[in-house]
C-alpha cells in the first residue's frame, strides 16, 4: 500500500504535503523577504522541521540546512567535530543544489583558512582541530556569494538550543549576522522553548540581540476538528475509511499534535496495529528517549518523582511538591524544587498553564504513566 503524503513519517518536503500551516507560511515568506530572523517554536512533532523544509523547497530558496541533532549523533552531544561535519555537509548540498551561486561560492570559500572545497565531487569539508574554521569568516564569504548573485541565502538551524553544548554564543553569532550580513536570513527552531529563549537571550537588555526584530512563530496544536479532517483525508488518500469513533478516539489520546497523528495514520493504514498498540509503542520509545536523558542527571530520582506526579493530572507546584516529598520521606528545599521544575518547563517536557504544571505530550504521559521506571 502508498503511504499517503500527509501520513509520511519523515519531515515533509514539500507544501503540497503540509497541512494546515499556511499563516506560518506567509510569516517565513515576510522574514525571508524583508526580515533577518525567524525563531520557529513548538512542542516536538509540531511540524518545525516539516514547514522549514517545505518552506525552502517550494520557494527555491538558497539555504544552508544544519540539523544539530544529527551533528550529536556520535557523542551524545553536539561537537565541533561534528558540527563541522554538518555544516560541511549542508554547504555540499548548496553547491550541488544552487547553480547562480556555485562559482561564486567556491571562489569566496577557497579563500578561508580551514575550509576545503573539492572540485570533482564539488564536496566541503571544515577543519575541527587545531586550525579551525573561522565561522564568521565563512558566514562572511557566503554573503559575498549571494550579494554577487542577487540572491538571498536562508540559513537554517533545526533545534538551536542544541548548539549551548558547544560553546557557541549563538546570540552574538546571530546578532553579527543581522547587523552584518545582509544577505543571510535566519530561521531557527526549537522544541525546547525555554531553552531556545536561554540560548537567544530573547528579552534580555544586555543580549546582544536586544532591540532587533526576530519573528516568533509558535507552532500549535491542531483543534479537535482539524485532527479529524486531517486523519479522514489522509485515510481517503489511502483507500481507507476507519470507524469515525476510532479517529475521535485517536484525537482524543493524541491530543491535536501533528507528529503523533502522522504515526497513528501511518502505522493504521500500514496494517500494524489497533490504535492502543500505536499509541503503546510510541510511548516505550519516548520512554526509552526519557531514560537516557534522565540518567544524566545527578537529580535523576527526583526528576521521575516529579514527572509521576505530573502524569497523574495537571497539579500545582505545592501538590507536586508534596507528592515527591512524600515519596522521599523528606522536605524538599524550595529553591532547589523550583529550578528542577523550571528546568523540566524549558525542555518542553512540563508544561505550565495557570498555575497548574502538567506533561505537554500526551504520548509521554502515557510513557511516563506505565513504562518510566
């Protein structure tokens, strides 16, 4: 059977595959047009990655992609080794992809220290060790480039919070972008909101991005009636035309977040399981995904207590507080506490509304409920 467009598991590619993201659109468009940075930010599986990719595409913008994700793949964390071996790898694809700037660019990136370009395969790649890439210098030589070419290039930094572990003053970087490098947009996302803020220094008087324009799009939830047009006309893609109780249902347990009605239609229409087996599978990888981060922790014990509690229903911080101190058979220091749960709020794991703390997505609720130890 085809996998229906909408149900497609990795990021889309193309507007024709999104759903529901046209005034994200038209904002990506403005900044990208007359604006110099587009911060992009949601829960994970809200369809960041999915609207830039598409946004890019569609619009033959000239772009410079960095996954940071895949630069902290090997270690655990993102390096400078592999940082630099995916930002040369995104310079590849620009060459390869960009005819009006291939000349241009090579001529520019040929002249920094540290940067290789090879003709045959029309590959980069940047030195990580002693004699390092200037990143400014290479920044530099690509709004040269576009200038040359009367282009505009985009560059793109999916999960920029990433980027703390390496040490890179990302709101400095930017800032000296947006003051110097006019012809290099930025668009950047985060599913950690609050640490996306940290990193950016967004509001802070002494950043140095205070006082310029970055562009906030928030990524939402779908409503209730658009998850259900959005599983019926995937569905119908497919052939296929599943009890309307069960889509209410699947609404109902995914809780309007894209990324998780993708799987559900993608794993329904692939024949693999009822709904609760989806919807179990997916919670034992994001409990998988929580034990690793969790084990990092010295406060690891008292992260899981917390994050109990949370899955239990939406509670105030003294409840949760309460919860956990019962558990330890110990007072807790309220400062101490504080920072834990703040901590878990910038990571997008909890999610405040009021004054009530809850977990943000339902399929780690669910993960955090039967399958965190």
């Amino acid at each position: 059977m085809v996998v229906p467009a909408l149900f497609k598991l990795e990021p889309k590619e193309s507007l024709d595959e999104l759903y529901n993201f046209e005034e994200e659109i038209k904002m990506l468009r403005l900044v990208y047009e007359t604006g110099r940075v587009a911060a992009v930010l949601g829960l994970r599986r809200t369809g960041k990655s999915s609207l830039v990719k598409s946004f890019l595409n569609s619009f033959n913008v000239p772009h410079i992609y960095i996954d940071v994700r895949r630069a902290a793949v090997a270690a655990g964390r993102v390096t400078a080794r592999g940082f630099a071996a995916e930002l040369g790898r995104a310079l590849t694809d620009l060459l390869r992809r960009e005819d009006s700037l291939k000349g241009k660019l090579i001529r520019a990136l040929g002249s920094i220290s540290g940067v290789s370009v090879s003709l045959p395969t029309l590959s980069v790649s940047l030195s990580w060790g002693r004699g390092r890439a200037d990143l400014a210098a290479l920044l530099e030589a690509v709004n040269r480039a576009a200038e040359e070419a009367g282009r505009r290039v985009a560059l793109a930094i999916d999960e920029v919070q990433e980027l703390r572990w390496l040490g890179v003053g990302v709101a400095k970087l930017l800032a000296y972008i947006y003051d110097n490098l006019p012809n290099i947009v930025v668009i950047v996302t985060g599913s950690e909101v609050g640490l996306v803020h940290d990193v950016l220094r967004l509001g802070d008087p002494e950043s140095p991005l205070y006082g310029r324009a970055v562009v906030e799009i928030k990524m939402k939830r779908l409503t209730r009636e658009q998850a259900l047009d959005f599983l019926r006309r995937g569905f119908s893609e497919a052939g296929m035309r599943p009890p309307e109780r069960e889509l209410e249902e699947a609404v109902d347990l995914l809780d309007g977040i894209i990324g998780w009605l993708t799987y559900y239609g993608w794993a329904r229409s692939s024949g693999i399981g009822s709904l609760e087996e989806i919807a179990d599978t997916a919670a034992r990888q994001e409990a998988a995904e929580l034990e690793k981060l969790l084990v990092k922790s010295r406060a690891e014990a008292r992260y899981r207590a917390i994050l109990k509690a949370a899955a239990l229903r939406p509670m105030r911080w003294a409840e949760i507080k309460r919860a956990v101190e019962a558990q330890e058979g110990a007072e807790i220091d309220d400062k101490n506490f504080t920072e834990l749960i703040r901590h878990l709020v910038k990571m997008g794991i909890l999610e405040k509304t009021g004054e009530h703390y809850a977990i943000a997505d339902p399929i780690v609720r669910r993960a955090v409920e039967k399958y965190l130890r």
